[in-house]
C-alpha cells in the first residue's frame, strides 16, 4: 500500500459543500439535509399462484422535501421574497445543485433537485439570555433528484 494513493483511503468531509439556485451561484448555506430516496414496495400476488405469500415489486420513487439553513443577515430578505412569489401553482421552478467540494474546490459528489420551489421558510427562534447566530431554513419540494459521482 506505500505507492497507493492515500487520499482514495478516506472519506470525502461534508462540511465543504455550495448551492447553486437557477441563476445564483453558491449561496452561503449552512447546512443541507434531506437528500433522501425511498421507493416504494409494490405488494402483489396473482391469483394462481402455488405460493402462499406477497410478491414484492418495485413501486414509485420518492423524494424527500430539503430542507437549507443559512444565516439572517442585515436586508437580506432572498427566502420571503421566493415564497411571496408563491400563487395558486404559478410560482417559478428552478434547478438546484449541490454539489460536496473536496479540499480543491472540486465537485467530488453532486445532487440536481429538478423544478424545486419552496413550501416552508422557518425563521429563528429568539432567545434574550442566547449569543447563537440567528439561522433561518427553507424547505424545497421538487420533482426529482439525480445523483453525479465526480
């Protein structure tokens, strides 16, 4: 193993990572959660079947929402004003990507969220006895999500 490669032996850090939404590029997010699949399983049993059990069969593929924290900075209002653009199913759908950097800035893992548009901004809680940076969150639904290695 001394000729190896040694930097292939470890795993790839998650807290180098940017987010780029339609026309914007590399928005500060903190933190990105939700990059799930699920399908579901299709139970199925035709009638002359000798078995006497559910065959299982693959059904539709299911996204989770996700979910993106950020910082709240001075006049930055970018979440609202995406969500007050929201009116009975006219609200424009942009691509996102995010992509997982490795030490050079070089894109090692990317996530494409297809037609995404937000359902669900949090703002920050207050504390008065707190010193936390005030954190807000979106949460996107869209209608697909592909995976890029490299």
């Amino acid at each position: 193993m001394a000729g190896e490669n040694q930097d292939s032996n470890w795993p790839i850090p998650k807290f180098y990572f940017m987010v780029d939404w339609g026309n914007t590029v590399n928005i500060p997010f903190q933190e990105v959660s939700g990059l799930d699949f699920e399908g579901e399983t299709l139970e199925y049993r035709h009638g002359n079947s000798p078995v006497f059990s559910h065959i299982n069969m693959p059904g539709i593929a299911k996204s989770s929402n996700i979910t993106m924290k950020k910082g709240v900075f001075a006049n930055d209002k970018q979440f609202w004003d995406l969500y007050n653009n929201i009116k009975m199913n006219t609200i424009k759908r942009q691509k996102v990507v995010i992509r997982l950097l490795d030490q050079n800035g070089i894109p090692t893992m990317t996530w494409t969220l297809n037609n995404a548009w937000p359902t669900k901004i949090s703002s920050t809680d207050l504390k008065s006895n707190g010193n936390e940076v005030a954190v807000e969150s979106i949460e996107l639904a869209h209608e697909g999500l592909t995976t890029e290695i490299g």
